[in-house]
C-alpha cells in the first residue's frame, strides 16, 4: 500500500507540475529541521523506507502528505496573500 500511495503522491498532493520541483525541495530543507526537533520521526522513515522498498526521500515525503497539501495551498494563492509591491519571487507572512 506505500508503494502504491507513492507513486500516485504527486498526482494527489502537486497537481501543478510548476510545484514539483518547490514541493521536493520544500520537503527535503525541512529534513534537518525535523531531524532537530524528533530524530525518532527520521528514523521511523528510514524504517519504513526499509520495510517497502522505498527511499527514505519518498518515504519521508509520504510523511508530510498534510505539510504538503498545506504548502501546495500557500503557493497557489501566495499572489492573493502576498504584499503588492513585493518581488514575484519571494513570500511574506504574518505570525
């Protein structure tokens, strides 16, 4: 069932292929940053990287399905969120 959910873990999560690339390496620069803050979550992906045949890249991805979706939504409508005069480029947000 994780391979399977795997391979359909774009379709389902980046539908937009301008967003793969920013959704991958979204994913990847959080690594350090969970690493950091619940090493065991790493290591239960590197365990079930091992258990079905994935890397831990996917596996890890799989992980952050919620993050992901979340992220997706930020970026589709960052232009109605985003200050006017801000480079297309970057990003704001409020705490």
């Amino acid at each position: 069932m994780i391979r399977e959910l795997a391979g359909t873990f774009d379709s389902i999560f980046v539908r937009d292929e301008k967003l793969y690339e920013g959704s991958h390496a979204a994913m990847e620069a959080a690594i350090p940053i969970v690493e950091a803050a619940a090493p065991w979550l790493i290591e239960e992906a590197h365990g079930i990287a091992e258990g079905c045949g994935l890397s831990f890249e996917e596996t890890f991805r799989l992980s952050c399905s919620a993050e992901a979706g979340q992220w997706r939504g930020c970026m589709q409508r960052r232009s109605e969120v985003s200050i006017k005069d801000v480079k297309d480029d970057e990003c704001t947000s409020f705490a």
